[in-house]
C-alpha cells in the first residue's frame, strides 16, 4: 500500500510505530515539525527509519500549533498514495490539508489518538471544531471515549472503527515476571526502599495531578514507597510538599529513557496515575508491559479502555484520597504480572501495524 500520513511532530513512540508500519507498505510522513514544546531532548530519538520522513519548517505558533502550505505539494499528488490520512485538527497545517481534501474530493482518513469531550464548551469552538471533525470519509479512534469524542463533533458512527494503540515494542515487553529474589537483587541494585513499591512517571505540569498523589501519601504505611519519575516546571512544588510532609517514603527522580524506566518498573509492584485527563496515555501500556498493577485516574482514556479488560487494574478518584488508600493498600492478586504482560501484547506496535494494514486495505477496497 502507498500511504501518506500528516502527523505534528516525530515523537519516537509514533515513529517506532511509522517504523512497523512501513516495513511492508510505502509510508510517506509528513512531520509538522521537528518538536514539540517541552519535550526533553532524550524524548526524540533518531532510530533507523523504513518509511519516508519529511519535517516541515513552518510557522510556528506555540508548542503545538503550527502554519505551513508544504504538505499540500503531497495532497496535490494524492493519486501518488492509496490512503491519505490526516492526523487532528488543531494546527492549522492540519486544517488547510482537511479544507484541502474537502474542497478537492479527495478521500481521506481523520485519525485521533484520543479525545476527550468538554463538558462546558462556547458555541464558536463548538463549531469550529465540528467543521474540521465532521467529513472525513473514515475515522480512526483509540478506544470507546475518544469514538464518542469524534460523533460529538459529527463524525458519522458507521464510519469509525477502532485501532489498537501501540505503545510498546515487543522486544522491549517483559517476556515473564521476575522472581521474588530478582525482584529484590534489582531493587537493591536501583537503591529502591519500601516493602511495596509504587512508581509514576510524566511530564511534571498540573495536569498531571502529582501533587494530589504526593498529599495522599502521608497516610499511606512507611513501607509503601512511591518513585515520580520525569521532569518539568512542577519539580519544586513536588518537593516542596514532600517536605512539608515529611514524607520519608517519597522520591523524586529525574528523567529516564526507556530502558532505564522499564528496568526500573521491573522492580516495582504497581504503576499509579493520577492525571486530571490524557486523551490516551501511553505510560499505562508501559507500565502493564512491565508486569504493573496500573491504578489510575478514570479520566485517563487507554485506562478506561484497559480496566474493561482485567479488573485488577483499578479506575480511581483522587477526589477521594480515603478510597484511594483504601485500594493501594490491599494486597495485589498472585498472577497480576502476568495479567499486566498478556494484556500489553495486544497494543505493541507491531499488534497495531497489523491492525492498521487490515483497515486501511477494507478503506481502499471501499473507496476503489
């Protein structure tokens, strides 16, 4: 299949995704930019590519939002591609390529990594928003939230199907939980304290909720550990509190690459997150593919979509610190690390490159 695919920037998840994808179809992407606002440099690795990368230079208009007219040089060969697919609405490189195909009759695919319905929204952003959602000729949607996301804004329900989002390459998931013993050698290795252990890793902004999760701590027992991993503007606040605290058993680490994250959540019992909202959340699947309980907020999309599936990972309300104690301190089942690591598999990136082939040959068979 020739593919051409408009995506914000080169975020090494996507493109180890790009990666799979194109090892057995013509892949053309068209990076928006070269980054996004925030990211620590470590975040954008440079791997070996199988499909054709472009990174634009346009306008830039914050961290996301950006303005260039190159990716419509590709539109206009859209006989050159069996399907195009345009990634979001938000920057207004996207939305002249929607207006584009619009206008043109060109058949395309609007792909979303998630989404998430404002309660209170003003009639404009309602409207403008629905001009570039409503339209496409197939929607592309991460699981049941973010469909509901997409027919909020007009996108017709027959048309949209759901994907596996891949987060996690299978050479990088945990084959079989470690033994009790190499459990603690690597703990003991990674200087990790605590008789149960907690880890949570993120961007450090408000969002992300980690000061409610450090606040609940103090009531948490003395041999219940948590590990934040990352890096960002909150850095000081966090420390700031684990202090006021006086918490003993809290950490704060910097940043870590994959490699260094994942054997780090080897030693670990449970992932917990307790953002205010992700469209998705790529670092659920990470944690379950290293054989972590995920505890997590329930407006985080790829938990709500994963709790479904095994009830031993848990939607919580950190609006309800008593009833998340409650729940961290109970003991974890027997064969939760290998509930964690069967249900990762479904959503490596090379589950969903083959997911994606399946689809796109149905949305060309449809559109011949």
């Amino acid at each position: 299949m020739r593919i051409f695919w408009l995506f914000n920037h080169p975020a090494p998840y996507k493109v180890e995704f790009f990666n799979r994808l194109g090892k057995n179809n013509e892949l053309t992407v068209y990076f928006e930019r070269a980054s996004e606002a925030g990211r620590n440099h470590i975040f954008y690795s440079k791997n070996p590519l199988s499909f054709h990368a472009y990174i634009g230079h346009p306008l830039i208009l914050g961290g996301i939002n950006n303005y260039s007219r190159k990716p419509l040089r590709f539109l206009k060969e859209h006989q050159n591609y069996d399907v195009i697919v345009l990634n979001g609405w938000r920057t207004w490189t996207e939305r002249l390529a929607i207006s584009y195909c619009k206008r043109h009759h060109i058949p395309y695919v609007f792909y979303v990594n998630g989404g998430i319905i404002r309660p209170k929204e003003n009639n404009i952003l309602y409207a403008l928003k629905s001009s570039y959602i409503s339209g496409a000729d197939l929607y592309m949607a991460p699981e049941a939230s973010s469909k509901d996301y997409l027919v909020h804004y007009g996108a017709k329900e027959d048309k949209i199907v759901l994907y596996p989002y891949g987060s996690i390459a299978e050479e990088e998931m945990l084959q079989q939980p470690y033994s009790l013993e190499a459990i603690a050698k690597l703990r003991k290795k990674l200087n990790i304290e605590g008789e149960k252990v907690f880890v949570t890793a993120g961007f450090f902004i408000k969002r992300k909720n980690f000061e409610a999760l450090i606040s609940l701590w103090k009531s948490m027992p003395q041999d219940h550990s948590l590990y934040i991993i990352g890096e960002g503007p909150e850095r000081k606040t966090y420390l700031s509190l684990i202090r006021k605290y006086s918490l003993q058993n809290v950490h704060v680490l910097p940043f870590m690459d994959h490699s260094k994250l994942f054997r780090f959540y080897r030693a670990c019992d449970a992932f917990v997150f307790p953002s205010h909202e992700d469209i998705y959340g790529h670092v659920v699947v990470e944690a379950l593919s290293q054989g972590l309980t995920v505890f997590s907020s329930k407006n985080v999309n790829a938990a709500k979509a994963l709790a479904g599936l095994d009830t031993s990972n848990a939607l919580l309300d950190f609006d309800q610190p008593e009833e998340v104690v409650s729940i961290l301190t109970k003991p974890l089942p027997e064969d939760t690390k290998e509930k964690a690591i069967a249900m990762a598999k479904r959503f490596t990136f090379e589950a969903s490159a083959v997911e994606h082939e399946k689809i796109f040959r149905r949305f060309i068979e449809e559109h011949q």
